[in-house]
C-alpha cells in the first residue's frame, strides 16, 4: 500500500476535526484537495476509511490508518527537529486526574526542561485509558490494565494507594459507637467511573449507595471538598498526606486500597518517547509504593 504523509495528515485531520472543511482549515489547503487525499488514500487501501456523516469519523479500517498517522507525524516532527528550526513536537499521552494531581507532577517538571516539546494531556480514568492507546488518540497511557494493547510495550510502575479520610468534626459527627456509620455517612465521587468509595463500603458491609453522595469531578478540588466537610472519600494518601498530618483531615479506618498502575507507550522509535518513560519510571520509583 502506498501511502503517503499529506493523506494521513488528511485523515487524522478530519478524524479530530469532524469534517473535511474543518481539516482544511487545519492544513491550510482548501476542501477539495482534503477530499482528493482521502479518495486516494481510499483508493490504496481498498477500503471505506471516513464515514461521510455529521461529523465525519473514521470507519473501523480509517482508525488504523489515524493511529498510524499520529504516530507518523511523532516521526516526522522528531526527524524535523532534529535537523532544523521545527514546530514542536508533540506527545499526547493519557493519565488519570488523581496520578496528575500528585506523582505525576515530577514528569511535568522534566518536561519542563525540554526545548521543542509540547505534552497534549488527557485526563482518563486509568481504567478506560487503555481505549485511547487503542484509537492512537495517545501514544503512550498510566494504565490499570497489565495487558499490553496490541502494538504497545507495558510495565509496572507501581501502585497509587487510596486512604479513607474526613474531617474530625464529619467523623466525629458520624460516629456510632467506635466506628464510622459508614451507612449513612455522606459520600464524595468523583464521576461514575469512581468505584473505590463503593469497594470500601462492600468491605464494611454497606451494599447500597448512602443517602447522600456529592460528585466533584475535579481532583484538587475533590480533595479540597473532603477538607471542607462535605463527605468522606478514598483520597490517594500522597495527595492527602499534608493535611492528614496537620490535622485537617483524619483516617476513617486502617482499610488501604491499592490500584496498580502500568505505563504502556506505543513500540516506536522515538527519543522523545523514550525520555518521557524514563521520566515517568523515576517518578514512580520515588513515589508509589510497590507490591
């Protein structure tokens, strides 16, 4: 099959943009010649690759050609950078809002000192992250899942430990006898992919959703609103450790939940890729326990 770059700039244009007129405004060429891409690309592959809808999306076969686009376009911006003045280079990657608000910090701050690299940031419940690897929306993921998506390599990085916490005057509150009322104590959620308040509450017996259940979906401000008094939630016990010493915040119980994390990144030959997993290693080196 022969393929060329300017056809799947093309198709991932319109795959992130949602329709030709869009994708032509994104390269700078006019309508027609994103549609003459994309017939010739069709034409090579033999395949329907874009849905003519609105917005247009890429057919089953059409996401193969987007990942492989992106990755594509790593190469090139890596090569460009490489030998002359370029634009940035670009390396989406997927972390989960808890990772981010914590360990994932010290990645930031290597990236930092890189000349010429931009960090596209999705934020994804380390559950679903996976998907994005799948699509080639990233090129690399902090996962929960240990099988590697096809096409990635994978490795453990350790495990983010979540502590139940509250304020002492919630807990006090909601106190029966020695424990936590955990029954009908109020509850903090993230979204509704937030499974480890309901674990904890299965391990104390409560198999039914408590009374009163606030959602916050942010995670600093997840955090602020359990130092506020809101409700109770599993807080990652590095996120909460500051407040838990000074005294804004108390644990519930000795119940640890652990989630181990993975790193999976794309098989591809890139410096700028490889520089980011080593930074990523060394973070989780210093900051989450392992098993």
């Amino acid at each position: 099959m022969d393929l060329s770059p300017g056809q799947l700039d093309a198709l991932v244009a319109i795959a992130e943009f949602g329709s030709f007129e869009a994708a032509a405004r994104e390269l700078h060429i006019t309508p027609s010649a994103v549609s003459q891409r994309i017939r010739a690309l069709e034409a090579a592959a033999g395949q329907v690759l874009v849905s003519r809808s609105a917005p247009c999306r890429p057919t089953v076969h059409g996401e193969r050609l987007v990942r492989l686009g992106r990755q594509t376009r790593l190469l090139y911006d890596e090569a460009g950078a490489a030998i002359a003045a370029a634009p940035a280079v670009e390396l989406p990657v997927a972390v989960n809002a808890d990772s981010l608000v914590s360990w994932f910090r010290d990645v930031l701050a290597a990236v930092a000192g890189w000349d010429g690299t931009a960090l596209r940031l999705h934020v994804e419940d380390q559950a679903y992250s996976h998907k994005l690897l799948r699509s080639g929306d990233v090129l690399a993921a902090v996962t929960s899942d240990p099988e590697a998506v096809q096409g990635c390599s994978v490795e453990p990085l350790g495990s983010l430990r979540y502590v139940p916490a509250a304020t002492p005057a919630l807990a006090d509150r909601w106190r029966r006898g020695s424990a936590p009322d955990w029954a009908a104590m109020p509850t903090i959620v993230f979204n509704d992919k937030d499974y480890l308040q309901e674990e904890l509450l299965r391990r104390h017996g409560v198999p039914e959703t408590p009374p009163v259940v606030h959602r916050v979906p942010a995670s600093a401000d997840f955090c602020a609103a359990v130092v506020l008094g809101l409700g109770w939630a599993m807080l990652p016990e590095i996120q909460a450790g500051a407040d838990l010493a000074a005294g804004r915040l108390v644990r519930l119980s000795d119940d640890v939940l652990d989630v181990p994390l993975f790193w999976q990144r794309w098989r591809l030959d890139s410096p700028r890729l490889t520089a980011l997993t080593d930074a990523v290693r060394a973070a989780a080196r210093k900051h989450l326990p392992r098993a």
